[in-house]
C-alpha cells in the first residue's frame, strides 16, 4: 500500500465524517428545539457552522490532493489502474475513452 493511498482514504473518511457530524447536528438542533432548550440549539448551530466550513475546505482539497498524489506515485502514471479499480468496484464509472488518460 502506498502513503498516497492512505492519505486519500484519510481524506475521503474525513469528508465523509464532516457530513456525519453535519446531519447530526441537524438533528440535535431539530430535536432542541422541539423541546425548548434555545442553548443547546444554539451551541448546535455554532457546531454545525464550523463543521460545514470544514467540510467546505475538504471538498475544496480533494481534488487536490488526489491530483497532487497521482503525480507523486510511481503508479500514477498514465495506466489506468485507478479507472479501471473503480469500475471493478462500481464506483462512479470512468469512460471507457477516459481510463486509458488515467
């Protein structure tokens, strides 16, 4: 397993957390105002300000990091790997007249 690949799942679990703790937030917030309790509310929507800003700040990273990792990586050459292991997974998937551009 290469570093970059770690760092890009670091990336994609803290994105992914980002919008865990966003809902919620969310929910507490609905759930404090259902019964009446203005301050934690309030501590909520101050939370979930910082957790949307930082979600913010990953989703403008991600690509790059990966761009930036890709470079770096001895398999980040023009192979394919990286097409070809998402379309084998399902994820999102890449052109066939993309992949060989990987």
């Amino acid at each position: 397993m290469f570093a970059g690949d770690e760092v890009m799942k670091g990336s994609l679990a803290s994105y992914t957390f980002e919008h865990m703790e966003i809902a919620s937030y969310k929910m507490l917030i609905a759930a404090a105002g259902e019964v009446g309790d203005a301050e934690v509310q309030r501590v909520c929507e101050e939370n979930l300000r910082e957790e949307v800003a930082m979600a913010d700040w990953l989703e403008n990273k991600l690509g790059t990091v990966t761009t930036s990792l890709r470079r770096k990586s001895p398999r980040g050459s023009r192979d394919g790997r990286l097409a070809g292991k998402q379309a084998r997974h399902g994820h999102h998937r890449v052109p066939e007249t993309r992949r060989a551009g990987c």
